[in-house]
C-alpha cells in the first residue's frame, strides 16, 4: 500500500473525526483540525500536513505543529511571517535595525538577526525550500495555501537543522481548473495593497499559476530634519508556477519568484522613563555630572539634539542627523523544481533550488541628531546570498503496513557576502571628546564651543603643569590626545568585505512503526557535515587611531592607564583603524553531528492520542561578521597592555575569536491530542536543555557573538561581578578572569520548559471559536561561562545568570472567534472575526538590562464584511492592533552613547553604579485600519 492509499485508507477508517475536523476550520490551535473549504461533510478537505516528512492528519501527527490556513491568515491580515504572532501562542517573531534582520522565537528560543553570521534557530522553508535567515520571511508571501510552525528541534528530517524549532509555508499550487482572484485594499497611512493570481490549465497535463503582489505605504515614522517618511512600504512580488501531470504516478512542479523593495527602515527613538521606570534620571542633562543628571545627555544637546527627544514616550518623531538616511533595496528570487515520482513500492521526492538575496540598508546609526555613525546609502553596502539546495526523498512501506520508512539526504552550497562602509558621522570627534572631557576629572574645563571640547584656560593649565598631580608633559599628552580624538570625521570603513562559504550534507532516515493499531514507534537519526571557509578584508581610513596608540599606550601600565584608555577606547571604537586598512584575514571550520527523534504514541480510542518524545537538535557554528570581534580595543593585562594590532601579534592571529560552536539541544516531550465532535484540545508538556546557546549582543560599541553554557560548580558570583568594569567605582582587574568553570564541570546553560494548551470549539457551522496557551520558563543557569572550554562570561553579559531570556515572555495566550452568518436566503454571508494576543512582561535586551524591560500588552485584530454568494465578491473592513497598543519591539544600548564616570559622584543608575548609557528602542506598528474589496471566478 502507497502512503498516499494509506492516507485515504484512514481517513475513511475515522470518517466522524474526519468530519469534525472540517467543521473545525480554526485560527491557530496546534492540535485543532482545521479545513481549506467550509464544506464540513468532504472529509477530503481536513488539513493535512507534511511534518513527519509524509502526509498525515494533523491528529495523526505526535509532534507540537500549528498549522494555519489561509482563511486564518486572511482573516487576520497576515502578509508576512511577524503577523502569525496573533495565531501562534508559542511564536514570536520581530525586526530590529533592518527587516532584513528579523528574528523568531518559539517558546523563548531564537537568534537575534543583526549578525547574517548566524543561522536561524528558527529556519524559514517555503514550498519545502531553505532560505537563508528567518528575516527574509518577511516579504510578501502571496497566495498561501497553509502555515505549519512545528515547535521544538527539527534535527531528523529534510532541509537545515534547526534548535528550536521551524516555520513552514506552503503557497498554492496551480489548479487544472480555471479560476481568477484578485483584491484591492486601502487604509491609513495612505495604505495601498493591490494583489491577485490566476490559474489553469495549459493542457490537460499542464497547468500554470501566476500571483502577484503590490504594496505602498507611508512610514509610521517621520524624519523632520529631512522631511521624509521612515519604515514605508514600497514592494512588489510576482510568482509563477508551472504543474506537469504526465501520469497519475508523476508530478513536476517548477516555480519562480522575485520580490523587490525599496524602502526607509527602520527608525528608532530615545527610551524614557514615562516608558520605562527604570531610566530613572538617566535622561537628564547636566554638567558637571551630579547624582541626579547625566553628562552624556548634556553633551548630545550641547551639539544640537532637542532635550525633547529624550522624553518623547511612544512619540514617532525620530532625531535624524540632517543629510543621514534609512534608504534601502532588497532583491529576493529564485526558482525550485520539485519532483514527486510514484515507483509502485516507493515514492521518490526530489527538491531542487537556487535563490539569491540582496539587501543593502542605509542609516543614521546613532538614531539622534548629532552625527555620531552612519551607513551610507551606497550599492557597496549590503548583505548578499546565493543559495543551492538538493534535497532527495525515498519512501515507502514494508512488512504488510507495519513500517513507514523514509531514507533522504540533503545538500546545500551557501555563499555569503557582507559589504560595508560603517563611518563615524562628521561630528563624532567632538562628541567623543566631550564625553571624554565631561566624564572624567577634567570636567571643570569643558567648553563645548571649542573644537576639542576643552577651555582655552583648561587647556593653558594643562600644558603649563597648572593642574594638580599633572605634569606640563602629561597635560599636555593629554591635550594633544584629545585634539587627534576630536579630529576624527566622516572616518571609518571604505569597503570592508567578508566572505563566507558554507557546504553543508546530511543522510536521514525517519521510521514509523506500527507495533499495534493502537501503538506506534518512531524513529529518526540524521548525520550532518558542515563546513566552512571565511575571508575578509578591511579597508579603514581612521588615521586618529594609530596617532592616539603612539602617544598613550606606554601608558598603559602607568597610573594613567584609565586616561590612555578611554582616549585610546574612543579613538578606535570597534576597530576602527587604519592599522586594518589593506589588511586581508581567513579561516575555516568544520562540524560533525548526530541528532534524532524517538517518539512513542498510543491511542487508546480514536479520539485521544498520546505521546512522549525525546530529539536531539543542532544549529550550526560559524563565523561573527564583524571586525569589532577581533579583540578588545584596548587590553588591559599587565605586561601585554596594548592596544594595536601588531602588539598582539596582527589582525589574522586573533581570527580565532570570531569562530562560535554549533548549538546543541536536548528536548523531551509529553503530549496528548483528543478531538471529537465540535470540541478538540491539545496539550504539550516540554522540556529543552541547550548547549553552547548563540546569543549576539550590543553592547553600545560593539555586537558580542558568545556560545553560552552552564557550569556545575558554583562560581561564587564570578559571573556577575560588576568589578569587572574598565571606569566602575570597584574597577579591578583582576576580577575580569573569575567566573572560570573547569572543562569537566561545564554543561547546559540554556533550559526552557513548560506546556502549550490549545482548544477549538465549532458550536454551529458558520461560527468557530479557538484559544491557546503558551506557558514557557525559558531561563539561563543560575552560574554561566562564555564557551564550551569554560571561559568567563563577557562582563556586558553579567545579568543573565538565573534570569529568563530576553523576548521570552512566561505566558503568551491567544484566541480568535470567527462567524460568517447566512444573510437571508440571497446566498449572502457575513463575516465577523476577531483575534488577540496577549502577552506577560519580558525583557527586549540580550543583556537583560531593565531599560529594556516590556510590559504585558495585548493586541487585538477585527474584521467585518459581507460576501457574495460562493464568495465571489467581498467588501471588508478591518484593523490590526485595534486598541492602538504601544509598544516596543526591542529597546537597545543608544550606539556610543555612555557617559563616563566623574569623580566622586554616585550616579543613581539601579544597573551599572556610575554608569550614563542612554537607551533607545524600535517601536512595534500603531494601529491600520482600512477597507478591502475582494473578487474572483
């Protein structure tokens, strides 16, 4: 027997179930049946998923998997993977600094997306296809036929490994059957949509289908220095797919795709503390700095930035350097070919594709007035993937039905490139002299109206030995320091180019075995080879770097250490330095590793399923794109305190540090799935224990990429200690080398675990309720280190320990109730449909500071509207997030932005005793509101 008459053959086994679960055609639930037609008595028409790399009932499948139709997604607006948020409890999906750069979570778990470096803990697959990160989901996705969102590790089967989970989209295929659909859309913000498809037959072996998709739209956000709109909508999206039926036993599916859009994002403002309580006074100016002010929010202001923007609450007026943009263009095509070939005993699948992706994003990176770092808008800088994949399918059954076996393998040859050109803005140099100056003790002579920041008196007595404890040859040392500092303009990268080729192969298998008719045993194992080679190089015409390393770092081990170090600190933030100009790098690595399911599932009457499971999934190890990570700027450790390259031996001797470890996961499972009737519900126990976690951060100068794990022995707060601090008032050096665990003792750092309860009830036909609950502790170990060898934690990091994770809210429910009432017997219907999700608090940060902290919100979506009969026409009037909630995406370290510490104050900072960094954050989307028409035959 086939799968597919296998298939058949139990649907018609469970014809009472089968048709509750076509009645049941509900939002989101993971176990809720759901139906592509609202005709209940077509037991054809129950969802029928791909998870298991087979096709089964979704009631059928002992796995944690939402599946979503594409009326749910209609219903709620959802054009892109970040609006499956409102249907999917355990999903979380946002962007950051660039669309490009968005980032999934399920049950806590995800990567952060600002480092193209890193894969996606949550891969993105359409039409059984790998793309490259999560982010490029956001594009249009035209017309879908289903979502699946399987939760958990997906290391068995098909495609890239994945650690916590996946998101798979399905879009519709061509029809032998001519039929036509089409829908305009209008709503604030000058919102236009304009989409629609047609399908048909060609021949009577061939059919073809052509989708199609318009979007403009003004941005949420307004630049007023430069009069423009700021995260816009300006894209289009074309699909075309061919269907060639030679035989009932073959089928070739071709398709190809191309999105493009041009367009400002994404804009950020100053966090507050009518937004956050815990800025407390971090938003206040004043110099000299006191307990209660902050020298760095008085310098920005000094240089021109509005003491407005710093209390602005959800206000969407960015501060924008005048000239500075967040113009970008992303390009995203491809083609796949997928063939299904029936062999009698077996059934071959083969998925074959080749894409690229370009995005290149401009920005004024401070997000403030005062031009501190930009990215131009140029065509050298940008991200680019070029993607092949070959994924290759056997199976079949043997032993009269007993066994389902599958055996497969997987390919991919990935070529990653990053252009960039990261500057310091034009009046970086004198902000950062300023900082310098109003941060330390030379305070009393700060004059922002001078070049370098410092009084002509202040710096007479600096030459002149005027100065207590400073000789004339140190003062003026520090003078001519500053006056190289604050020349630095319109400086950093030219043409920085990092290259990165990932091969990566698997064999799998994934069996079911059918030890009764009541009990079944799964079983899958997969090995996986990934390699890869990386090469950069730097281009960097800092000059004011290596000037400022010839004067201060004999000092480094003087008692104006502190001095040479902060100046020598913001001379070269992140690497910025000639000394890199013309310098080339290169590495490779390469991993090995086993992961597989084993899953047990009973079903004691045909309603109720039960399962346990355990898997075992991987993400992969690779490379951090970014120069910062080479090394510190300035190393403070005795006899090698230094700040050059060449002290340490040249920019390819410290290559290594860019290299991070594959992450590991164990997850355990137990689960129950009953549905019958009207009424069905599901629930999930869980359990995940992760190695080697990938987490990236922003520190305010520089994104750390560090593997996290657990140490068994207790560090003794070594992992926390704030005397760590290069500037705090305990600052020890010493302390920088505690929190060392011993390579014996070092194990899982990450554990998230919890369930998901997810029910549907359909009362009546035409009215369909469901409701999910995600409760999920996604916590780091209460003693941690920086790797797998048991390094110490970064000290930026010093929060984590025992805390939950960041975007990883403790419960997360969601519902949505959906009727479409007969209008008479004129064959119209209505539609009344709501959705929400709401959400306990969380933390946006990596970090975890509590300037990044997010309250509990909920939002909700509605829609209304008539419809002809069959559906042929509909007019509908619609909002997402109906109650106009505000919130933040993510909250951040303003870049650059921290004050240092003046002497003898104790500035009321509840995080970093002395410490001045000001926050900023990415503001979710206001509430939409529009009309749309809707059209087929």
């Amino acid at each position: 027997m086939t799968s597919s008459s296998l298939l058949n053959a139990r649907l018609l086994r469970t014809t009472a179930l089968g048709v509750s679960i076509a009645v049941a055609a509900v939002s989101a639930p993971a176990f809720a049946q759901d139906a592509t037609t609202d005709n209940a008595e077509d037991t054809a028409n129950a969802i029928v998923v791909t998870a298991q790399g087979r096709s089964q009932l979704l009631s059928d499948v002992p796995v944690a998997i939402s599946a979503v139709s594409a009326e749910t997604l209609q219903n709620s607006g959802a054009n892109d993977i970040r609006q499956l948020n409102q249907v999917a409890p355990s999903l979380l999906v946002s962007s950051t600094g660039s669309e490009a750069n968005g980032s999934a979570r399920i049950r806590g778990i995800g990567t952060v997306g600002d480092n193209p470096g890193l894969e996606s803990s949550v891969p993105v697959f359409i039409d059984g296809v790998y793309r490259s990160r999560s982010g490029i989901g956001l594009n249009e996705l035209g017309e879908i036929d289903r979502v699946e969102v399987q939760r958990g590790p997906q290391g068995t089967l098909g495609g890239r490994n994945s650690s916590a989970g996946l998101i798979s989209i399905y879009s519709k295929k061509p029809d032998f059957t001519f039929g036509a659909s089409g829908e305009i859309t209008y709503g604030n913000y000058d919102y236009w949509r304009l989409s629609g498809s047609v399908t048909g037959p060609i021949t009577d072996k061939v059919a073809a289908r052509l989708d199609g998709v318009w979007v403009k739209r003004d941005g949420f956000l307004r630049d007023t220095t430069n009069n423009t709109d700021v995260n816009n909508r300006d894209r289009y999206f074309l699909r075309g797919q061919l269907l060639f039926e030679p035989t009932d036993a073959l089928s070739i599916r071709l398709i190809a795709d191309y999105t493009y859009r041009n367009e400002k994002c994404c804009g950020a403002i100053y966090v507050d503390n009518s937004v956050n309580p815990y800025i407390g006074n971090l938003n206040n100016p004043g110099v000299p700095a006191s307990a209660t002010t902050n020298n760095i929010v008085q310098v920005l202001n000094d240089l021109g930035q509005p003491l407005s923007a710093f209390n602005q609450g959800y206000s969407r007026d960015l501060s924008v350097s005048a000239g500075r943009s967040f113009a970008g263009k992303t390009k995203d095509y491809g083609f796949s070919g997928q063939i299904d070939w029936d062999l009698g005993g077996a059934t071959l699948t083969s998925i074959t594709a080749y894409r690229e992706y370009r995005s290149g994003q401009a920005g004024d990176l401070d997000y403030g007035a005062v031009d501190i770092l930009y990215r131009a808008p140029s065509d050298d800088a940008y991200r680019q993937f070029h993607t092949f994949t070959q994924e290759l399918r056997l199976q079949g059954e043997a032993f009269d039905g007993k066994l389902d076996w599958l055996v497969g393998g997987f390919y991919a040859n990935e070529k990653l490139t990053v252009r960039d050109n990261l500057r310091f803005g034009t009046e970086y140099g004198k902000f950062a002299a300023c900082r310098l100056v109003t941060g330390s003790t030379l305070v009393p002579f700060y004059d922002p109206t001078t070049a370098n920041c410092l009084s002509a008196g202040g710096q007479g007595a600096l030459t002149g030995g005027l100065v207590p404890n400073v000789s004339a040859a140190v003062g003026s040392l520090i003078v001519a320091g500053v006056n190289n500092l604050a020349s630095i303009s319109d400086r950093g990268s030219t043409d920085d180019i990092y290259r990165q080729n990932d091969r990566n192969w698997a064999l799998f298998t994934h069996n079911i075995f059918h030890i009764t008719d009541k009990l079944d045993f799964t079983f899958g194992v997969r090995y996986t080879n990934d390699r890869k080679k990386f090469n950069a190089s730097f281009t960097n015409d800092n000059s004011a770097c290596v000037a400022n390393q010839a004067l201060f770092e004999p000092l480094l081990n003087s008692p104006l250490a502190a001095t040479a170090a902060g100046i020598l600190g913001l001379s070269c933030q992140g690497n910025s330095t000639s000394e890199l100009d013309g310098v080339s790098i290169n590495d490779k690595r390469s991993e090995d590793e086993w992961t597989g399911t084993a899953i047990l599932s009973y079903k004691p009457v045909d309603d109720l399923m039960v399962y346990a499971s355990f898997s075992r999934g991987y993400k992969a190890g690779g490379f951090n794109l970014d120069r910062s990570a080479l090394k510190s700027p300035v190393i403070l450790d005795g006899a090698n305190s230094s700040s050059s390259f060449a002290a340490v031996g040249g920019a390819q001797a410290l290559v290594s540090n860019l290299q991070f470890d594959p992450e590991l996961v164990n997850n355990y499972e137990l689960g129950a799935k009953y549905s019958t009737g009207p009424f069905g519900i599901g629930l999930t126990f869980f359990r995940s224990d992760f190695k080697n976690f990938q987490l990236n951060t922003f520190n305010g100068s520089v994104f750390i990429v560090q593997t996290v794990n657990g140490c068994s022995a207790d560090l003794a707060g070594g992992d926390r200690d704030q005397s760590k601090f290069i500037g705090a008032p305990n600052y020890n050096a010493g302390a920088a080398a505690t929190g060392v665990c011993p390579t014996d003792d070092v194990s899982w750092g990450v554990r998230t675990q919890g369930f998901e309860l997810e029910a549907s009830l359909v009362p009546a036909r035409n009215f369909r309720m469901s409701a999910g609950l995600t409760y999920a502790k996604t916590k780091y170990r209460s003693n941690l280190v920086g790797n797998s060898s048991g390094a110490p934690l970064d000290q930026v990091l010093r929060l984590l320990p025992g805390s939950n994770l960041s975007n990883a809210p403790e419960l997360v429910a969601t519902g949505s109730v959906a009727w479409t009432p007969e209008i008479g017997s004129s064959g119209l219907t209505g539609l009344v449909y709501i959705d929400g999700r709401m959400t306990s608090d969380y933390n946006t940060g990596s970090d975890l500071f509590p300037q990044k902290a997010q309250d509990g919100y909920a939002i909700f979506n509605a829609r209304v509207g008539v419809r002809g009969p069959d559906e042929k026409w509909g007019i509908e009037f619609w909002a997402q997030n109906l109650f106009n909630k505000q919130y933040a995406q993510v909250a951040f370290n303003s870049p650059f932005q921290e004050g240092g510490t003046s002497t003898g104050t104790a500035f009321a900072d509840p995080q970093y005793p002395g410490g001045r960094q000001i926050f900023s954050q990415f503001l979710a989307e206001p509430r939409t509101y529009g009309v749309t028409l809707r059209g087929k035959f």
